[in-house]
C-alpha cells in the first residue's frame, strides 16, 4: 500500500476555531498522543505569534518522540527585506525543527489588492524565503494560500508561484483551499495541473470545510497524486472548520487501502478524537462520522432487528475498528427486537412477557416527556424494576430547597434531604450554587460515608429541555444529566411539572446506577 502521510495542524489551525484555546501543557500532551498513534508531521505554531508557541517549541526538547516530526510555521519574508533579516523567518528557524512549513500568495488578488505589491516581487519573496530556510539545512513544505481561487483567477501565475517554491528548494508544495469554497471536480483538475507544474516535488492538500466538502476535496487530491493531507482533529479551525483527519484516516485506510499511521491506531480513532474535545473543553459531536456516538447508533425498529442479525445490514463499517461501539436506542418506536437486544447481557431476556412490559413502560413513560435513547442508565434501572430485580440503596423519604436572594440579589441555596440507608434514617443539608448544585451537595453528604465510592462521580453536563410548551409555566420539563468516575460515563432522564423534582430525579438515578455498576456495599 502507498503511503499518505497525515500532517497535523490542530495546535496552530485548530486552536483558530472559535472557542478553541490550549494551554502548552495542553499542546505537549496532545503532540504526544499524536505521536503515539503514528501521525507523520505535527505543525506547533508560529513561533513569532506569540510568547505561548515560542514555549512549546521550546518545551519539545523534552518530548522523546517515536515517529511524528513537528513543525514550525511562517510566512514568506517581508517586502524589501532580506530573508536573513526578516524576524519571522528568525524566529522560524530558532524553534530548531527539522522541517518549516512556509506560506505564501498564490491568488494574484492578495497580491496586488493585499499585499499590495508586484506580482514578480511576491514570486520573489517566496523562492527567497524557500531559499533560505533550505540552505539553513531545513526542510521545507510550502503552503500555496488560496491555491484554487488564485488557479481559477489567474492560472499561469498560480502555477509559477508554486514553480518558484521548488526551485528554491521546497520538497512538498501544499494546495491550500483556504476559502473553503472549491468542489471536488474543481480541485482535481487543478491538481493535476499543479502536478505537471512542480516536478519532482511532491504533492499535498489542505481544505477547509466552509462548504461540507473538505473531506470530499482531500480525497479527490489524494486521487490525483497527492501525498500529503493537511488537516485537524475534528475538524476544528477557523470559520467551519478545516478538514476532519479523523475521518481522512478511516476512509484512507479502511475505504481506499492506503497506508497511513501506526499499525493498530485505527482502533484508537475514537480515543484520540474525543481525548481533543476534552483537552479543548469541546463538547463531542454526536453524529461525527466514524467516531461520534450516534456513528453507529440504531433506533428504528427494523433497522435494530436487521443489524442484530446482520450488522453490515446497517453499518458500513465495523465500529471496532476505529474504536466505537453500537448502540441501539430506545424510545416509543422501539419494537421488542430493540429491548430484547438492550436486555441480552442479563438472564432475563427470554422472558417475551416481560419484554413486552419493559416496551410497554418506555412508550408511557416517553409519552409523559421521558427520552432513554440519550439515557441509557435510567432505562437499565427501568428494566430493573420492571422485573422486580431493583433494590435500593437507600430510601428517598424528602426533600427540601430553600432559595433566599439578599439585597445584592444574589441568591443563596440550601437543600435538606432526608434518607433511610437500611434502619439508619440520615438527616443533612448543604449549600450549592444553584438548587441542583445544592441537592448534589446535600445527597453526597447523606451518603458518602456509607457509600465511598460516589467521591469518585461527579456531574459532567446538565441539560433542561421544556417538553410541552403550550402549558406555559405548568409546562413539565425534562432533565438529562451526565456523570462520570473515572471508569465510564452514563447519562440519566427526569420529567416532572417542577424543574427541581426533574432534577432529583435524574440525580437519584445517577447515583443508584453509580452504586448497582460498582457493587457498592454499604460500609
């Protein structure tokens, strides 16, 4: 199998996309992580952006890396400067990476209108800049800005630009759909015009996703000659984003048969692309090809029958191998095929009477607002109750919130709870900063020192969604909460008139599952 190699650009694209902000420490681990699954290059930064990416270079020397080489970015001298003078190539060249990527104009727009110089001088500036970094003892790639917009404005002139990076030495030129704009049929042609522009040089391609297309355009790339995707994890990045090398890699290797990262990292896709939500504070996208939650989720009757006997049925790919799962959802259009799946893994799925109960239960319960297709911890406890296996841990006898607001306005919470752990009746209160916060904090303390373990669980995300909204303010409302340890994440529902009994609701099934999953004794 030919060899695509994978460059990386989250730390430097990436970190452009709105919201997107990592911490050195965060840019280490992560250039480890990518290491470790045999991505080819890491582009750091720019080293003169800012004192952040002057640090991560320099914190690199304590990275001992097995395959990736990173890179340092820039761009192409200043007008009337000798690229030995010019701060910014210094500054490229004292990150003391083996390999630069430098930037340069290819759309004669920004040139002109920009730039505001001739085109022979921005020509001039790139072949300098290659130049002088190669005769340094540098590698050197060159990202050709706005390659295709500047090919269909002007396409002899886009083509010397990239002619003039390789006389000076540049060893891959990167066509650049900065725009996002291009369409696969677009970026085809082009390549292949560049191809026969650049020699021996090899080819590379960097799309951005401001179209839905960049993964599209990448392959089409690929396809014509190209050796070399840029892009990110996620597909984080300015604007829309640039493209997904999460799903590049999948589709390189397990759609197309070439070779791309360390054998065995495919299976680790999933792990590394959530790995970069978390480190980027990121909520996971659900419907993420290859590696977002819902990839390989099943709700439908009939699809859930047909892929528990045949799961290419519904599936183009086995979710193993890039590290996801199935999962089949429940909801009111389940049939008993979706529960008795759900139910395999217990000695009770044979039972069709109660099978057709559990089903029974979801479509009332979902009817009154409940939803356990994103909440799979309060449906396990539902089939645990619904066939007279569920034991509690503890005895809910009440409750209370108190929400005082001072002359500040600022509103202070307390909840009081009262539980029977076994003939032990438990009687506490806590402050929070909101009712839910406070009841968390209340509950805990009731029951942390007979139950350890829940000083490992705490609560990831809470979500409230009105579920009939022509009620007005007697509307119900549903809460889903997400948990986790250190082991696993689960997700439990509440419905109720009152936005804090929903609450409770979810927060006791939270607990309950935290404690059935662990085996908890009660010390």
């Amino acid at each position: 199998m030919s060899r695509v190699e994978l460059y990386d650009t989250t730390l430097r694209d990436g970190s452009q996309g709105e919201g997107v902000n990592f911490s050195v420490h965060d840019k280490l681990c992560i250039t480890t992580r990518l290491d470790q699954l045999g991505f080819d290059y890491i582009e750091g930064g720019y080293p003169l952006s800012n004192p952040k990416d002057a640090e991560y270079f320099r914190g690199l020397k304590e990275l001992k890396l097995r395959h990736a080489k990173v890179v340092a970015f820039g761009m192409t001298r200043r007008k009337g400067i000798r690229p030995e003078d010019d701060t910014g190539l210094r500054a490229l060249l004292d990150a003391q990476t083996s390999v630069v990527t430098i930037v340069g104009k290819t759309w004669d727009l920004h040139v002109t209108d920009v730039l505001g110089i001739s085109l022979a001088e921005n020509t001039a500036m790139i072949g300098d800049s290659v130049a002088y970094c190669h005769s340094q003892g540098r590698e050197v790639f060159y990202d050709a800005e706005h390659f295709f917009d500047g090919y269909k404005a002007n396409p002899e002139y886009a083509l010397e630009t990239l002619r003039a990076a390789c006389r000076a030495g540049a060893s891959v030129v990167i066509l650049c759909d900065t725009n996002g704009g291009s369409l696969p049929g677009q970026v085809a042609m082009a390549c292949r015009a560049a191809q026969a522009a650049i020699g021996s040089a090899r080819l590379g391609i960097h799309c951005h996703n401001d179209c839905e297309l960049a993964v599209a355009n990448s392959l089409a790339a690929v396809a014509e000659g190209a050796t070399q995707v840029q892009g990110t994890i996620n597909g984080i990045g300015e604007r829309c984003g640039n493209v997904d090398l999460v799903s590049v890699a999948a589709l390189l290797s397990l759609k197309l048969h070439r070779d791309v990262l360390a054998p065995g990292s495919m299976a680790r896709l999933t792990e590394l692309s959530r790995f970069v939500y978390e480190t980027a504070n990121m909520n996971f996208r659900p419907g993420q090809p290859f590696v977002g939650t819902s990839a390989f989720a099943h709700k439908g009757g009939m699809h859930i029958h047909a892929v528990s006997r045949i799961s290419r049925s519904y599936e183009h790919i086995d979710p193993a191998l890039v590290g996801n799962e199935r999962r089949i959802l429940v909801s009111e259009l389940s049939g008993q095929a979706t529960i008795l799946n759900k139910i395999s893994g217990l000695d009770i799925s044979a039972d069709r009477e109660l099978t057709k109960r559990i089903l029974e239960r979801v479509q009332d319960l979902e009817h009154a607002g409940y939803e356990f297709e994103a909440a799979e911890a309060s449906f396990g406890l539902l089939v645990l109750k619904t066939a007279g296996r569920f034991v509690p841990s503890f005895e809910r006898v009440s409750y209370r919130v108190n929400i005082e607001a001072g002359d500040s306005g600022t509103a202070a919470c307390e909840a009081t709870v009262k539980l029977r752990i076994g003939d032990v009746q438990v009687h506490t209160a806590a402050e929070g900063d909101g009712p839910v916060n406070a009841l968390d904090a209340a509950l805990r303390k009731a029951l942390q020192p007979t139950y350890p373990s829940l000083g490992q669980m705490s609560l990831e995300d809470y979500k409230v969604r009105v579920v009939n909204a022509r009620e007005g303010t007697a509307a119900r409302v549903r809460v889903v909460l997400e948990s986790r340890d250190h082991h696993d994440v689960w997700t439990t529902v509440g419905v109720s008139e009152n936005i804090v009994e929903a609450s409770w609701l979810a927060l006791v099934d939270s607990i309950e599952h935290k404690l059935i999953k662990d085996g908890a004794v009660p010390r």
